[in-house]
C-alpha cells in the first residue's frame, strides 16, 4: 500500500506555519483577524516554513545501478547472503518511498532467509508493517482460509534435532562388573538410577559410571555440588529410561538444562531445550528464559524468546527490560540470540524505534548497535547516515558530523546534506554551499542537491536552484511550499495559491494542505479553510500543527464557528456538486462534515474509503472502511463491506464469497457491486462478461444513490465496449452523464473513437476536462484523440498537472526515437527515471540502450526493471536477449 505521506507524519511534531498562541488564548470560537493592509511582517509571522529535513533513509546517486548490481548478486550470491541482499532493496525503495516495493523486498528476504532467526526477523518485520489488518486475518479464518504467512513458527521444526547425538554416545559404551544400578545423593536424597541408561546419556557420564575411574565401582556417588535438586535428578533418570521430558516443570528444566551442558549431554540438553520452547508464550517468559538460552547456548530456546519479544514489537521496546537485553548483549550471546541475522535484528528494532521517537536514547542505542555489527560498505554508510540523522536531531553537531563523514567515505553521497546542514549551524552556509556545488559539479544532480543548496543561498540564487530542484524532482515538497510563503509575503496571494495547488494536485501532502490551511486564515476563507482541516482529519484524524502542538480537530472546531452550518440535505446536495466535479478534497470535507451529525454512518465511511482510495492513499482508505465495517447497521451490510475489506488487500475470491452470503440475506445494490467488480477482477475467462453485466444490471435495479449508480453504469459501459456492444455502452453513458457521472465522458468518448468519430471523443474529452477539478488523466486521454502537435500540447499539460504520470515521457521518448533522435529519447526517460521507479520507463529505456547497441546500459536498465517485477514476461524476455550478448 502506498500513501502520499508518512506514518510518522500521524505521531511527530510538526513544524507548523502559525504561531499557536493567538489562537489558544482567545475564547472558542474567536479566531484573530487579519486586515486586508496586513504587513508584510504580520503575514511572515504566520506563514512559515520549515527546512526541508535530512531523511534517515539510503539514497544513493544512481538508484538503478543499485538495484541492478543487487539483482546481478542474486543470481549468483550464495543462498546465506540472498536475504541481506533484498534488506538492501528494502533500504532503496524506502529511500525512493514506495511502500508496495518496500514490503516485497521484505517478503523475499523473509521467503529466501536461510536461518530461523532470519525468519523469525523478517516474519517479525512483515507484521509489523502489517499493523492495522488485523482483521483481514480474522475474515479470512471466517472464510476458512488460515492465513498462516507472517504467522508464529514452529521453531523445533526449523532447527532439526541431531539424532546421531546418542547413537555416537551409545557406541562408546562397553561393559565391565559394576552393578547394574547407581545411587545418586544429593543432600540427604539418594535417587537410584539404571547405571548402562545413565552412561548412556555422555562421554563423561560413560568414563564416570564405565570408565577407569573410581566411581565406577562405586554403588554411590555424591552430587550434591551440581546445583540440582534431587527432584531434577529423578527427572534426568526418567529421561534415560524414556527419553521424554513431557511432565517436568519449567524451574526444573532450567536445572536440568545447565546440568545437561555440563556433563556434556547433549541428547537431554536438546530434549530440555525443546521442551522448554514449547512453554515460551509471554513477554516475561521469553524474558526469563533468554538469559537461560543465552548462558546455555540453546538454540531453539533463544529462537522462541526471540520470536516472542519481536511478535510484540512495537508494544515490547516499551519495556525497558527487553531494550536492555538487546543493547548490552555482547556479540557472542547475540550469535546465540538470533544466528547470523544481527545486522537484520538492529535494522528492523531501530526502524520501529525511529518511527516511535527518532530522538530517544533507545534509538541512538539501536542505531549503534547497527554500526557495530555492519559487515561491509553498504551497510556501513546506511548505519552511519541513519545516527548521524539521531544525533543531529538530537543536537548533539560533532558526533553528527562524523558520522556523516564516515557515510560519505565509504559512499553515501546524500550524507553530504548532513555535513552542509551542520556547517550552517556553525554559522559557515558559504562552507555548506560550496559543499553541495561540488557535488553537483561531480555526478549527474538531482532535485535534492538543488534542494539542500538553496537553504545556503538568498534571492535570485535560491529561486533558481528551487526551480531547478523541482524540475528534476517534482515530487519533493519544500520548494513548492516555499515559494507559495514567499509569494505570500510579496501579496501575491493568488499565484501563493496556484503554486501550493500544483502540488496538491498530484502529491496528496498533509503539510501542504496545513500550509494552504494557514493561506486561508489570512484570508479569512474560514469556509475554504474548513475544508482543508477537514481534508487533513480524514486522512490522518490524530494529526496535529503549530509545530505539532495543537490538535487539527481543535481547530476544526474553531473555525467553524465562522461558517454557515449545513443540514444533511445541504450536505448531500455539495457532495453531488463536488463528486460531479471531481473534486476529491472538498467531497473528503463535506463527507468528513456528514460523519459528525449523521446517523448512517457505515454508509458514509463507506463512501470516504472510496475517495480516499481514489486519491491514493490506501491506508487512510483501509482505515474508512474498516470503520464503515463497525458502524453496520444490519447483517447483509456487514457481509459487503466485509468483502470489500477482503477483495482490496488481495483475497478476492474471500471477498466474492461475502458478496454472495449478502445476497442471500437481501439483493442490495452494493452486494451486486461488489460480486460484479471481484468477479471480473478474478476470472480470466471473457465469457464471465455476461455474468458481470447481469450483476452490474441487478445492481442498477436495486435502491441506491445516484453516486453510486452512475459509477455502475460506467462500469456497464466499459463492460459493454469490452465486448464490442458500443451502442450499449454509449446508453449506459449518456445515462450516467445525465445522472452528473462527469466521468462517463470518457467511456462517450472511447465509443466514439472506436466509431471512427475521433473528433467526437476530442469534444467528449474536452468536455471532462472543463467539469473536472483534477483533469491530468483527462488531458492523457484527451491526448489519443487529437493530432501529433495536440497530442504533445496535451501530454506537457498532463507533466505540468501530474509529473508522476509515466505516459506522457514514453510516448514523447517514443517520438524521439522514431526521429532518430537517441540520446535525446533516452534522456527523456532517464528524467522521470530519476525520482520514479517504474517498470515500464526502465522497460523502454532498456529497449532503446539494446537498440543502440549498449548492452551494459541494457542490462543495467533490465536488471533494476526485474527488482521493481521479478516476474514480468516481456521483461524477463528481453533481459534473457541482452544478457546473452554481454561481453
């Protein structure tokens, strides 16, 4: 799942653009006025803006050579060595922030982990990412499929019991005329024991009782200094007569197990170390007994407690007892605790730890444990950077400064902004400025050098590296931000709030809707600025500003005061106005505005999730529905949005399921919805067409709103042209358009272009493009039906609307190449390359480096397309092609 803002941005403070205390000293409701003569002081008194932070995250300079030489390891890597491999693409595709990519790294280094410890870390670290799907886990058991994946291991059966241990015991045995039994005293107890069964269990057991000592002939041999209880003796005698330990309790096998190692008995010490892994189920177990397994060096015992506290994660670091464990534990009782896999453990603990408070001790202790146990430059220079990032929050300079040395030497580049960041602190931005120019002048730059530049510098000089650093990254947000609060404080308050939009129009960013929040402040838009915070709390209802100091909620609450109340009716009718115009943000407000005073709230829930998925933020949409799911107001409800739970984290045919349970409780519009919409997404076969268009028909003939109908009867229409029925499909669009389904212009126009009308789907397209609010995808669409100078005015609209759009760069690098024009094709695609990950512009760009003959740059470019989809058959394909004309 991937959102357009972080995790942490929910839990941290926030550096905010208001001074709060205006605000928290005025009685509710009575917000600070501005006058519209403002002061150029005033303004900057409320707009602000925060520098842009130094990420804790791997960033190389060439991030596909770094997934291509991780994917050329892989083939030919030792199996040991594959799941710190995909760590390492984890640590990319975090620094690239795609979450999706992120978590299937993670599940190949936990699928290729060649160790228990590894996979009880990786198991850990998956569900821990997984946080908040708990309950796709109970639907699935509900659906009878045990979703056993992440799940606890059975750890005995990971790490075999060695059956040779007492074969090889038994064959040192040779008998002599002592008696058949032996008494053992200890204290005041004697415990009588089968003397051959007794020799039995070790070497030094075997000279003891047969050897050439004296205690074998004796009848009675004294104990007593072993520290064990005569009830542990009998236990250990049972043992050799039955090798079960199935009924001793836990204070004994903890004897039994230091006296086990002690005398060498290695088929009881496995039996104790087992069965004392069987009784791990708590915290405080896994607690006491890791100091056991540590001393005793028992294997499976020390895998269970690990498996136990990590399960727990985040809940455990909050117990110092279990961050004094794994910060104080030496390397040797480490190798004990988690095998090979301690650079992994220290990954996933400081990670946890940094998203729960990147300045706490905890964290740094972490964070230099991780440096300690780095084991070659690449995971050197992510340890490095990721402290020095802990202490420069922590403003503890030299340490930071250091650290951020010690990563650039052995090739962080990024490290550098840590270095320019401190120097500037110091007082020397000349020192930091000229730090980051040589890099710039060094490699190939990208947005963020320009980015971290422009703090060095002032006017013309700032503005020029800010547009630079857009125009090779569009997706970074400070410079937008930063403009729009200069062009704030020059009064150029419309330009402020075109240039703010532009970002929000394809980068759904908290802090810039808290920035824009602000700009209508002083406007005194309270209405506009409503809608904002509104937007903000449906994405993320715990977020807080001024700085982090003030709940939105609160002031959600303020300014209302200063806006004209809305019945239901009122509601209803905006939300039709805004979905008509696609208008996602407001629609997230008025729907956000619903859910405080009406009753239906599953249905409303319901609907947020719809937009929040839209607006591709699945985790905030994942949250609506799970809370449309617990505000049900009858059994058949219930069972549908169940199935959507289902159906949008993967498990569609569970969520077909729950769709037909629904409808043998009540035929409802969004069961017929829903079983359509699983159905088509899960058979292969066309012919299930007509049975997706009977359900998309029952679902029109049930009640519902006309939101929803005419998202069924594009749906239809889209099925229709699938299957070649346009006059069917335009019925169902035109329907749906007189309905106010803006969208359905462009289902009109893909009929009428396939009628060989292409200048009636350019007027169609133009048509959404007018009504849309978010029209980038319009003019991509629009951009089919025009001529070869339209069709590029189109797509560098769509680049300037929403830069994260692949097609437009392929289809211009395209033209390029049909023009003979190489190098120029391949540079277009290397632009978007350079902030996107994405298989399909690697795919190309692959394709044009074979065209020319570069096989190296080729392969490079199919090799980093396979780490993005290991499975994707024309990439595989022309990956075999170039590979075998490598040099």
């Amino acid at each position: 799942m991937r959102t357009f803002f972080t995790a942490e941005s929910c839990k941290e403070a926030h550096h905010s653009a208001l001074n709060p205390q205006s605000w928290l000293q005025v009685e509710r409701g009575k917000l600070p006025r501005l006058s519209s003569q403002s002061s150029s002081a005033s303004i900057e008194s409320l707009i602000k803006v925060p520098q842009s932070p130094i990420l804790p995250f791997f960033k190389p300079v060439d991030y596909v050579e770094v997934l291509a030489q991780i994917h050329e390891e892989l083939e030919s890597c030792p199996p040991q060595e594959q799941s710190n491999l995909f760590l390492l693409q984890y640590q990319v595709f975090k620094g690239l922030g795609d979450v999706k990519l992120m978590r299937r790294s993670l599940r190949s280094a936990w699928q290729r982990a060649n160790t228990v410890h590894e996979k009880i870390i990786f198991g850990a670290w998956l569900k821990y990412e997984k946080q908040g799907e708990e309950l796709v886990a109970q639907l699935l058991t509900a659906c009878g499929k045990c979703e056993k994946e992440f799940g606890p291991l059975d750890v005995e059966s990971h790490i075999p019991f060695d059956k040779n241990v007492s074969s090889q015991d038994r064959a040192l045995m040779n008998g002599n005329d002592a008696s058949e039994y032996v008494i053992f005293k200890i204290g005041d107890e004697k415990i009588v024991c089968d003397r051959q069964k007794i020799s039995e269990l070790s070497a030094p057991f075997h000279a003891m009782l047969k050897g050439c000592f004296r205690e074998s002939l004796s009848e009675t041999i004294d104990l007593s200094e072993n520290n064990l209880s005569p009830s542990g003796m009998r236990a250990v005698s049972y043992f050799s007569l039955t090798d079960s330990l199935l009924d001793v309790p836990p204070n004994l096998l903890v004897e039994i197990l230091a006296f086990a190692n002690k005398y060498c008995c290695e088929g009881l010490k496995q039996a104790c170390d087992r069965r004392l892994a069987s009784l791990v189920s708590s915290r405080e177990d896994a607690l006491e007994l890791m100091e056991y397994a540590v001393d005793q060096n028992s294997a499976v015992l020390a895998a269970s407690c690990l498996q136990v506290l990590l399960r727990n994660i985040p809940k455990c670091l909050s117990d110092n007892r279990v961050v004094e464990l794994f910060i104080h534990a030496n390397k040797q009782q480490l190798a004990v605790m988690v095998g090979p896999g301690i650079f992994s453990l220290f990954c996933f603990l400081s990670e946890v730890s940094m998203n729960l408070n990147s300045s706490s001790d905890t964290t740094a202790h972490f964070l230099e444990r991780l440096v300690d146990f780095a084991e070659n430059d690449k995971q050197r220079l992510l340890a490095f950077h990721q402290l020095g990032c802990v202490r420069l929050s922590r403003k503890e300079y030299d340490e930071a400064y250091c650290l951020f040395e010690r990563a650039l030497n052995v090739g962080h580049i990024y490290s550098v902004a840590g270095l320019a960041r401190l120097d500037s602190i110091k007082g020397e931005k000349l020192l930091s400025y000229e730090k980051i120019s040589s890099v710039i002048s060094s490699v190939t730059p990208l947005g963020w050098m320009y980015q971290e530049r422009s703090l060095y510098c002032d006017g013309d000089l700032r503005r020029k590296d800010l547009e630079k650093a857009t125009e090779l990254d569009p997706t970074l947000i400070y410079p937008y931000m930063y403009r729009t609060a200069s062009l704030m404080k020059s009064g150029n308050v419309q330009v402020a709030l075109a240039e703010i939009n532009r970002i929000l129009g394809f980068k759904l960013s908290l802090e810039c809707l808290e920035l824009r929040f602000f700009i209508y402040l002083v406007l005194e838009d309270y209405k506009a600025a409503l809608r904002d915070v509104q937007a903000i709390l449906s994405l993320c209802p715990s977020y807080k500003m001024f700085e982090g100091r003030v709940a939105a909620s609160q002031l959600c609450t303020l300014v209302r005061e200063h806006v004209e109340h809305w019945t239901t009716a009122d509601c209803w009718a905006r939300l039709y106005d805004c979905w008509s115009a696609v208008d996602d943000i407001e629609s997230l407000s008025v729907i956000y505005q619903m859910l405080e005073s009406d009753v239906a709230k599953g249905v409303l829930y319901f609907r947020q999730s719809l937009l929040l998925l839209r607006l591709n933020c699945p985790e905030a949409a994942m949250r609506s529905l799970q809370l449309a799911w617990q505000h049900v107001s009858s059994e058949h409800e219930r069972l549908v949005y169940e199935g959507w739970i289902l159906y949008d984290t993967g498990h569609c045919e569970e969520g077909l399921q729950k769709a037909e349970e629904s409808i043998s409780i009540k035929r409802s519009f969004e069961a017929y919805f829903l079983k359509a919409y699983a159905l088509a997404d899960s058979s292969l076969d066309s012919s299930c067409s007509s049975t997706v268009i009977s359900l998309l028909e029952d679902a029109l003939r049930c009640p519902s709103d006309n939101l929803r109908k005419g998202q069924a009867l594009n749906n239809l229409g889209s099925v229709y042209v699938d299957c070649g029925k346009l006059e069917l499909a335009e019925d169902c669009y035109i329907k749906a358009l007189k309905i106010q389904h803006t969208r359905a212009h462009q289902g009109l126009a893909r009929v009428h272009f396939l009628k060989n009308d292409k200048a009636a789907a350019y007027k169609e397209m133009t048509n959404l493009i007018e009504k849309a609010r978010n029209n980038a995808s319009a003019y991509e669409k629009r951009s089919e039906y025009g001529d070869r100078e339209i069709t590029k005015a189109d797509l560098e609209m769509v680049t300037r609307l929403d830069p994260l759009r692949v097609y437009p760069y392929r289809y211009r690098a395209a033209v390029l190449m049909d023009s003979h024009k190489e190098e120029e094709a391949i540079a277009e695609l290397s632009r978007a390359i350079a902030f996107k990950a994405d298989l399909h512009l690697l795919h190309l760009r692959a394709a044009f480096h074979e065209h020319k003959g570069d096989v190296l740059g080729a392969l490079r470019d199919c090799r980093a397309a396979l780490s993005v989809d290991p499975f994707h058959q024309k990439m595989l394909e022309l990956h075999c092609r170039v590979n075998s004309h490598e040099p």
